[in-house]
C-alpha cells in the first residue's frame, strides 16, 4: 500500500463512451502524475500537476482531459478513444517538483480496455 | 539527450540463484538513478535509489545497485532470489537540476522458477 489509490481498477469502453479515472493520494504531495503504460512500451508520461496546476502536458490528444480540483485529487477524463489507448494507467505523487532525486509513489493502476 | 537502457527483456533464473539486472544510462548531465519494481497486476514500487554519496546502494527485500559512472551503470543484484522477486523491474534515470521528471527503461522481467 504506496498511499495513492485508483479507481476503478479496470475499465472497458467503447469508443463513443466517456468515462473518468480517479487517483488520489493521501501522503500529503504536492505534485501528481498520470502515466500511461502499453505493451512492450517504456512508461510514457502524460501529465503532471503541482498544487493543482498542470505543469506539463506531453502530447497527449486531447480525447484526454486531465482534472485536478486539489492537492489530493487526479481525474483523468476519456472520451471517444481509440482501441491503441488500451493500456495501464497510472497515477504518481512525489511531495514536490524541483527537488531532485524524489521519490514518486504510484497507484496500483487502471486496466483500461477500448473495444 | 537522456536515455535509459535496460539490456534484457527477460531474465529467467531459478530459485535461490544470484541474479543481475542491467542498466545503462547516457546523459551530459548529473543524473540520480532508480530501481522500481512492479509485481503482477500493481503499480511501481521504489526498490532503492542513488543520489550521491557512496556509489553501493542497498535498497528494499536484499537488493542492491552499484553506480558506476565511467560506465554510465547502474547494475541491481540479489545473491538469492525467491519466487516472490518473480515481477518486472524498471531502471529509472532522473536529470538533477531540472523538476521531477523520470525516464524509464523498457523493463525487465525476472521469472524465478522453483
């Protein structure tokens, strides 16, 4: 147990559905993170959030829409995706951004599955 | 540019037998190194870092990782595995100086066998 959970842990949709992931972390942070994991892939980053502003975006589309109403809450927002965004998503806390060599703490995921 | 490379994609061994996992970095830059761990249907879980100091690092469960910046390394041993070790393991680079931004290896997954 890292202290940020996700939910929910597995998730199907169809292209024309919309549905949300939510992360939270109970550890105090200040930053957060949502990470997309694919086969044979290296952990690609997303998003990343510091005091409930978005700091960085990395080319995602934006049938993505991240949410961020605190310090505490992630959401990740989906809608009209495509069969190759089936993945794990990930959610990540670190206390702060800018202090180098920080820990991030992650979530147990969230097995997305596009039909 | 950074870059993390983890030269096997599997690595089978079987149980109590010593196991190495390797990692090779490139960057210009001070770099802080990491190993995360991902059992089966989990998220990634810190095994041990290097920031500074002492270039053997000890981490979580009997692991270790040894800088080795000449080589631009970062090797994780275990003298003896378990079946539980069975999980995918990730080397993690980290640029110093700039916010806290990871860039991962492909991973490598180690298949303790009985």
């Amino acid at each position: 147990e890292t202290g940020v959970t996700q939910t929910p842990r597995h998730l199907v949709m169809g292209m024309t559905n919309k549905k949300s992931l939510k992360c939270e972390q109970h550890l105090g942070h200040n930053a957060m993170y949502w990470y997309k994991q694919s086969a044979k892939k290296p952990l690609e980053l997303m998003f990343v959030y510091n005091f409930k502003e978005q700091t960085e975006n990395n080319s995602v589309p934006s049938r993505f829409s991240p949410e961020c109403p605190n310090s505490s809450h992630l959401f990740l927002h989906l809608h009209t995706l495509q069969p190759e965004d089936s993945a794990l998503y990930l959610c990540a806390s670190s206390q702060d951004l800018g202090t180098s060599g920080e820990t991030q703490y992650f979530g147990p995921g969230t097995r997305l599955l596009v039909l | 540019a950074q870059s993390v490379t983890q030269l096997d994609s599997q690595v089978p061994v079987f149980e109590e037998a010593p196991v190495e996992l390797r990692c090779n970095y490139s960057s210009s830059v001070s770099v802080y190194l990491f190993w995360y761990v991902q059992y089966p249907n989990q998220g990634l879980q810190l095994l041990l870092k290097y920031l500074s100091g002492s270039t053997l690092v000890k981490g979580i469960n009997g692991f270790e990782a040894e800088f080795n910046k000449s080589q631009t390394s970062f090797h994780l041993r275990k003298p003896s595995v378990h079946i539980s070790d069975t999980a995918e393991y990730f080397c993690v680079l980290h640029v110093s100086g700039g916010y806290n931004k990871l860039i991962f290896g492909a991973g490598t997954r180690l298949a303790v066998h009985p």
